[in-house]
C-alpha cells in the first residue's frame, strides 16, 4: 500500500476499513482539512481533548480555507509532532510520514520516544457503488 516503504521496521501494521455512502469527492474535503486549528480529527473530541491534541470540536462543515493541500504541507496537532503529508493524490490517498525528534528515518534525523523512531498513515478511497470505501493503514 502506498507509504509501506515510509517506515523501515514497524512494531506492527493495523489496516481498517468502512463502507461510507458517499463518493469519494464529497468525502475527500473533510479529509484535507484535518488537524488542530483546522477541521479537527474527526474522532471522539473529548479524547482529543484530554490528549491535548484539540482545544474543540470537530467541525461540522467544509472549510474552503483548508482544502488545498500538497506533498510537504504540514497537518497541525495541538501536542505531539505536526502531521507531514508525504503523498497525495487527490480523491485517492493520503500518505503522513510522522518522525519523533532524534530518531533516523530513512537518513534523517527527527525525534524519538517510547512508541519508537518514526510513523506513518495512510488514508485511502476507492470506489463502490454509491459508496466509498475508506481505508486507513497505520505504522508505530
């Protein structure tokens, strides 16, 4: 799948998957504009809110201001690293590549903790009939 080469030796690999009645393209905006200061997370906000990655709800609309993104853009969090966009095609897939300081990614220095060196994500589309179907790939 697309960013599998971002992480060198993951701890493990997760891969999930929903059905969304809805196409692509209209679900796709809500993706782009993810992050802190943005659209949000679009998960429980009161988890992202006791993690400190959200000071508030997720909104409940589109954003235009937010919905150009591109390869090197960088995704917000309230606490932790902020979210590098390492691959996009619009409608399709979105690759982050999260590093921690002090760990070698792929030759780069970044940081470290616990969880280990570097993550990745990926969020991916592909269409059905009347539907999406959303797939997201995690790297710890």
């Amino acid at each position: 799948m697309a960013g599998d080469d971002l992480v060198e030796h993951p701890i493990h690999v997760t891969t999930r998957a929903v059905t969304i009645r809805a196409e692509r393209a209209d679900v796709w905006p809500w993706l782009v504009q993810m992050g802190y200061g943005r659209g949000g997370m679009y998960s429980y906000d009161f988890v992202d809110r006791v993690m400190g990655i959200l000071d508030r709800e997720s909104t409940w609309q589109i954003m235009p201001e937010h919905q150009h993104l591109e390869v090197g853009s960088i995704i917000p969090m309230g606490s932790g690293p902020s979210w590098p966009v390492a691959a996009l095609e619009p409608c399709r897939v979105m690759v982050l590549h999260i590093q921690e300081p002090g760990s070698t990614s792929r030759g780069r220095t970044c940081w470290r903790d616990s969880v280990g060196d570097a993550r990745g994500w990926c969020y991916g589309y592909e269409p059905g009939w009347r539907s999406s179907r959303r797939w997201s790939r995690c790297w710890p």
